[in-house]
C-alpha cells in the first residue's frame, strides 16, 4: 500500500513543512480528506503535539481560508 506524507495541519491553512507537522498515511486517506483541518486525534499523530495544537488554535482566531473549514475551529470542532 503505497503511503503519501501528509500535512496534519494542511498546507492551504498555514501548515509547516516541519517534521512537527507531518505523518505517513494511506494515499487513498489523504486524497480523500484534501485540505481539511484535523480532528484531535490527528494531532496526537505529530511529534510535537502540543506545539501543533498551539498552532491550530492560533490560526482558528483568524479565521479559515478553505471551504470546507470556515465553520471549524480547533481540532476539527464545529464552531457555534
């Protein structure tokens, strides 16, 4: 099965190319979830995952640039 390296806090958003912020997965899984934000459980995936949470959060307080993510906030969450 081959395997992509995938942004856990995606490209389109802001995401780092540092190894904090990439993880191995199926290329079927990251061709199906594009650019979309990741749930708290993706970002237990990383290295770092505190300083990746810190900066999912930081980006949620300017807002989203991808479609699929303006009603999201951190770890993936619906917004109210």
């Amino acid at each position: 099965m081959k395997e992509h390296r995938d942004h856990i806090k995606p490209k389109a958003e802001g995401g780092s190319d540092e190894e904090w912020n990439i993880r191995l997965i199926p290329a079927l899984e990251n061709l199906r979830k594009g650019a979309e934000m990741p749930d708290l459980e993706d970002v237990f995936d990383s290295t770092d995952p505190v300083r990746l949470a810190a900066e999912i959060d930081e980006h949620s307080l300017e807002g989203f640039s991808h479609s699929r993510n303006k009603d999201r906030g951190f770890g993936g969450l619906r917004r109210r």
